[in-house]
C-alpha cells in the first residue's frame, strides 16, 4: 500500500511540476497523423513531423487540432509540495535537555582590549 501511494505521489508531483504531462498527449499525435494519412497517402512520419513542428505555426484548417498536439503549447504550472507522513505512530516529542554548568574563566585583565571604543556605541542620553 506505501508503494502504491509513494508512486501515486512521485507522479503527480513529476507530471504537474515538468512538461512530462505532455506524453498524455501522445495518442492525439497518432490519431492526428492517422487522420493526415487519410489525407495525403505519401506523407510519411517525418515530414509530419517537418509540418507540425518544425515551421512556424501555420493558420490552417486544422489549427485548433494542431495546437492539441504534445509540445505545441506549454502551460506554465507552479511547483507543488506534498508532504506524506508514512509512519503509523506519531513521532516522539522530545525536548532536549541542557545541563547548564558554571564555569570559571579566569581571565588577566591586561590583555583584554582597552574599551576606548565603547563610548562611541552609547545610545544619547538627555541632558538634565
């Protein structure tokens, strides 16, 4: 059942987020050339390939058909995030516990910086 839904979710997350929807279309491409075929015998799968996709798009009395065909149009969708929790039991809440130690630093006062900058970083003050 997790493999079914994890394969569920891989596709709709790979056809909505890329072009890759566009292989839906592939039995109108055959279906269109089947109908060209009916048309004009001699055609053959490359020059309906040279008509449909490689000119400019050609206002013709199939137009409309033309543009259903895969990578005629593309739609711009936005990405989608799905989040699945896989797991039956809930995760455990765990707050992480610190120890807090004192510690002693022992520090010689001569070699700290002298704080000659300090009084540069004040906020003003009112004068009374």
């Amino acid at each position: 059942m997790k493999k079914i839904i994890i394969i569920i979710s891989l596709l709709s997350i790979v056809f909505s987020a890329t072009e890759l929807y566009q292989l839906l279309k592939i039995p109108v491409l055959i279906v269109h050339y089947i109908e060209h075929q009916g048309k004009e015998t001699d055609m053959g799968i490359a020059e309906f390939f040279m008509l449909h996709y490689s000119k400019a798009i050609a206002d013709d009395e199939d137009a409309d058909r033309d543009m259903q065909l895969p990578f005629k149009t593309h739609e711009c969708h936005g990405q989608s995030i799905v989040a699945i929790q896989l797991r039956d039991e809930p995760l455990p809440l765990q707050s992480p516990i610190n120890e807090m130690r004192l510690v002693r630093i022992i520090v010689n006062e001569e070699a700290l910086p002298t704080n000659f900058l300090h009084d540069i970083w004040q906020p003003p003050r009112t004068l009374s």
